[in-house]
C-alpha cells in the first residue's frame, strides 16, 4: 500500500472536457524490469507450451485445455489479478494488462484463459461472500476447478436482463430451485464452477454459484462455431437445479450489478488481447510479404502492400496507446483506494466501473483494429492465405467473435455515449460548461494564429476534436430536452457520437505516447516513425470526424440550426495536409526491415 496519495486521475469520461499531460499515462517502453522478466515467462509459456499443441487443442482434445489452465496456475497466471491471500499475485493493473496481451495469440486456449480469470473469477472477489471468496478463489486461481459464466439464453442476448431461467425458494429455505436453459456458454464443457443468472420469483435477476455436479445441471452438445474450435461451448440446462441459499452471489435482486460489473473489466482484457492478436498477424504478415517475389521482387516492395503494413501498424499502435493510458488510470485509482482502506476486491471493481466508457471503446477499437489487421494479413497472402494450410485463415476466423463477445460493438458505441450522457445529468461530469463554451466559440470570429511548439498542430486538432463532439452531442441533447427528439430512438446518431468519441480518446492517446517518447532516452527506433504514426492516424481521423459528424447532424437538424452547425463542424476538424504515401511508407519500411512487428 503506497505511504501517500499517488495523483489524481481524471475520471472517466473526462477526457472529453480536460487535457492530459504525458507524465499521467504509462507505455509500453515505460516496463519495467520486473515487468519485462514476467513478459517474458508469459511468452516462454504461449511458444513452449500453447503453440505446439494448438491443433489438439483446435481438436479439442480431452482434458488438455483443464491442464493448461492448471499449468497457466502454476505459472501464476491464473492469479496475478487476485489477493496473495487467496494464492494470487496481486500484480498492477499494467502487469495484468501485459499478460493478457501477450497471452492474445494463443487462439482457441486464450478464450478458456479469459473466460476463466475474468468473467469466471472476477464476479467472486467482487460480490462474493468471505466463505464463498476461501472456498472458490483459490481452487480458481491454481487451475484445480475452472470456470464459466452463464448469462445468455435463447431470447435474451444484449438484453440480457430479460432472462427467463427462474430461481424458486425451496419450502425449507435451504435451496433454490433453478429451472431454465443458458447458452453460448464458454468453459461449459469442462467447468467445474458455473456463475449463474436467474430470475428470484420471476422478477428479481439474481447471481448464483452453481457446481458441476448439482443434480439437474445438465449439458448440450459442443457447438459447431465459424471460429475459436478449440474453446468450448455449450448450452447448459437447469431442470429443478437446487442450489444452496449460501450460494447465492451478492443481493437478491441485485445480480445486473455483478453481470454489468463484470463485463466492464471483460471489455478491457478483451482490448488487450486483440493487441497481442495484432501484433503476431503483423508479423506473419510482414514475413510473408518479404518471402513472396511476383514480377521478379518481394511483394514487400510495392506500394499497395506496404499501405496494408503501414495502416495494420498504425491502428494498432494508437489503439494500444489507449489500452495502456486507461490501464494506467485504473491503476493509479486502484492505489488511491488502497490509500483510502478500500478492499482490493473493491478497488478493482471501483476502478472498473469509473472507466467504464473508456472500456468500452477499447472493446470496440481493439476487436476493429484486430478485424482489419487479419483481413489484411489474409489479403497479403492471397490465395495462401485462403488455405487452411497458413495460420492466416484461422487467426481471420478466430478474430471475428471479438466483436459480438462483450457485448456486441453496436452495444458497446451505444453504451459509451450514454453513459457520458448519463453522467452529466447526474452532476458526476460537467460537460455542460464545455459544451456552452462551444457554442459561444460558434457564435465568435475564429482566429488565425499559426500554433507554435512541439506538436502544436496535433495538439491544436486533438482540441478541437473535443469540440466537434461536444457540439453534436450537445446540439442532440437540447433537442432532446425541447422535446423535438427522442436519443433512444435516434441510434445511428448515438453511433456517429461514439465513433467521434473514440476517435478523439484514441488519437490524444497517441498524441500523449508519442510526446512522451520524444523526451525517453533510448528510444527503440527513430522518432520519425512515431511522429509519422500520428500524422497519419490524425489525418484520416479528421475525415472520419467531418463524416461521422455530418452524418449525425444531418439525421436530427434541418434549415439555419443545420447550417450553422455543419460550418461549426468544419471548423473544428482542420488539421494540414500531409503526404500520407510517404509517410506510410516510412513506416512499413521499418517493419518490412525488422521482418516483425518491431514497434
């Protein structure tokens, strides 16, 4: 526990309204040693040991999943996010967040890992009860029991609060009695826990700690998926299940806290595996480009290819910026609450819930970036890649539930935006201010100062991001409150805002990565590379906020109001021309030199 009060983060959301320096975020090439030594135990343990059996695993080969897992216990992999108390290691939220990266290759195996450290473990330290955390965490964290988690059922996916599975209070008030059928359900086939959501009476959505052997817990078939063979999925089926009062996690009635809860650290670990996805499908991109010669040279050398290498790097590399500046913001909440005597399971659900938004835009940006980085790493290989004979074709396969699990993507957009919006109504965010202040910039005669200094340009175009979101956002929220629109009903505006939002939390993220390594001694490669990765994702993201901005407006405003806000929008998304080909091409030089990702 730090002897005194570490910073104090902005919160979550507040991004959108406050600048950040730098020195508040942390980076990959901040590591350190310790950090380093346990990258490289995770690595030894995903090239020793996950990917010489991948194909068993793909075949789901009986037990091998259940002991890699165990031997991921051993390791402490199972337990770096948990309290030493309960065999964890009680690791940062940075180390925690380089494990799941590294681990994001290991195909099918690190669905079962995820499943198991998050969704499966995390609920318990949350909510559960100290008898319950004694009995449960630490046969979890050493990989004897494993772990599924089981919300989804036939009629109730994102709305998963409409669950019809029911849960009755036995006579004797010692059990209850769970009927009702859950589906899509990873870990199912071999879980020795499953964390089970019902309905108390019919009507009071509930969480409960159900063991494989219940009596009327019964399993269906491993389902046929388009990717992710190796991971098991099954329906599981409730009939007359009793479960011991004892067993019910958190408050009856209460159980949305523990499913919403969990899922917002889910969305982060998701994030971070979609980096080290990404990064490996760069890599076998890059070398197959450098091995394959048409028209007498390696297609390495032509500019179409090295556009595909260049872009798969620089998505990439701004979304990891985001991944490890909102690690770093839970963190250094995490150590404040220590301060303060919070519990760590507290601390970490706390710390969760604040960033939420900042959450679900890694889920989205990091299952996106993945998405394009494989289909690009398949285009690259061309016919090879079609073939199930390269690793291309499963890793396309593999990476498209990334955008369902979670929370499907259009969820997650939705979410963010409301979210934002629901913390301003509550007086939790002033957003309020910053948006009047827009409009009266809207209503003055904009200035034609030059911005002087070190990345004045792209400091310049990152605030006026803000700008053009907070005037969208706000144009749409006083309609609403006129009475002259209805936001629920209004989702591809609540899309467009997310995507601006993103954009904008993303790119200052890599602004604040790439300033910060401008001042690091022993810099890995030339500052023009990372200097160049900027330029370039903030020149396409100016495109992309003047289009999702004309978009949304378009859809709610009409006449003068729309004029007015489309010359509003133009105002703020200007950011210099630059030549985009060179400095793509740059970039994709560096990789195709190194013959890995190497930044």
């Amino acid at each position: 526990m730090p002897d005194t009060l570490v910073h104090q983060p902005l919160k979550g959301g507040e991004f959108l309204v406050k600048d950040a320096s730098p020195d508040s975020a942390f980076f990959p090439e901040e590591f350190s040693e310790e950090q380093l030594m346990i990258r490289q135990m995770a690595q030894d343990f995903l090239e020793n040991e996950i990917f010489p059996v991948r194909e068993q695993i793909e075949e789901k080969e009986p037990g091998l999943t259940p002991r890699l897992l165990q031997r991921a216990g051993e390791l402490g992999l199972l337990g770096a996010h948990m309290p030493e108390e309960f065999g964890g290691m009680a690791l940062d939220t940075n180390t925690n967040t380089l494990i799941g990266e590294v681990l994001g290759p290991a195909g099918s195996w690190i669905v079962s890992f995820a499943a198991h450290t998050g969704i499966g473990m995390l609920p318990i330290l949350y909510y559960g009860t100290e008898a319950q955390k004694q009995k449960y965490l630490p046969r979890l964290v050493s990989g004897e029991w494993a772990s599924a988690y089981a919300l989804t059922e036939p009629g109730s996916g994102s709305d998963a609060l409409a669950a019809k599975t029911r849960a009755d209070l036995s006579p004797d008030g010692k059990h209850y009695v769970l009927n009702g059928q859950k589906m899509w359900i990873t870990n199912a086939g071999f879980a020795n826990l499953f964390i089970v959501f019902a309905q108390v009476d019919g009507d009071k959505f509930t969480g409960f700690l159900i063991e494989r052997d219940t009596p009327g817990l019964t399993l269906g078939e491993e389902e046929n998926k388009l990717g992710i063979h190796g991971s098991s999925t099954r329906m599981v089926f409730l009939e007359n299940a009793k479960v011991p009062v004892e067993n019910v996690l958190g408050e009856i009635g209460k159980g949305h806290l523990i499913a919403f809860n969990a899922l917002n650290i889910g969305r982060f670990k998701l994030g971070a595996m979609t980096i080290g996805g990404s990064k490996r499908s760069i890599t076998t991109a890059v070398q197959y480009a450098n091995e394959r010669v048409q028209f007498k040279k390696p297609i390495a050398q032509f500019g179409a290819i090295q556009y595909k290498l260049a872009e798969q790097v620089i998505r990439l590399f701004a979304t990891e910026s985001a991944l490890y500046r909102t690690s770093n913001l839970m963190r250094t909440m995490e150590e404040n609450l220590h301060h303060e005597g919070v519990s760590f399971g507290e601390a970490k659900r706390r710390a969760a819930q604040e960033y939420a938004i900042e959450c679900a835009i890694l889920k989205v940006v990091g299952s996106e970036a993945l998405d394009y980085v494989v289909d690009e790493t398949v285009q690259i290989h061309g016919g090879m890649g079609y073939s199930e004979e390269a690793s291309a074709a499963r890793a396309y396969r593999d990476s498209r539930i990334n955008r369902i699990f979670e929370g499907t993507n259009e969820i997650n957009r939705m979410l963010s935006v409301e979210m934002l919006l629901r913390r301003a109504m509550k007086g939790e965010l002033d957003i309020v201010g910053p948006a009047w202040e827009v409009q009266k910039e809207l209503a003055s005669m904009p200035g034609f100062d030059k911005p002087e200094g070190l990345y004045a340009e792209e400091k310049k175009a990152i605030k006026e991001f803000k700008k053009a979101v907070l005037m969208v956002a706000g144009a749409a929220a006083k309609l609403q409150m006129d009475g002259q629109l209805k936001l629920e009903d209004e989702q591809e505006v609540l899309m467009n805002v997310a995507d601006m939002l993103a954009d904008t939390f993303v790119a200052e993220s890599l602004l604040l990565r790439v300033e910060k390594l401008h001042d690091m001694p022993g810099k890995p490669i030339d500052q023009e590379i990372y200097d160049a990765m900027l330029k370039v994702y903030l020149h396409d993201a100016t495109g992309r906020m003047t289009r999702f901005g004309t978009d949304a407006l378009a859809s709610f405003a009409e006449g003068d109001l729309l004029r007015t806000l489309l010359m509003g929008l133009k105002r703020f998304t200007k950011y210099p021309p630059v030549n985009v080909k060179a400095l793509r091409r740059k970039i994709a030089e560096r990789l195709i030199e190194a013959n890995e990702y190497c930044f």
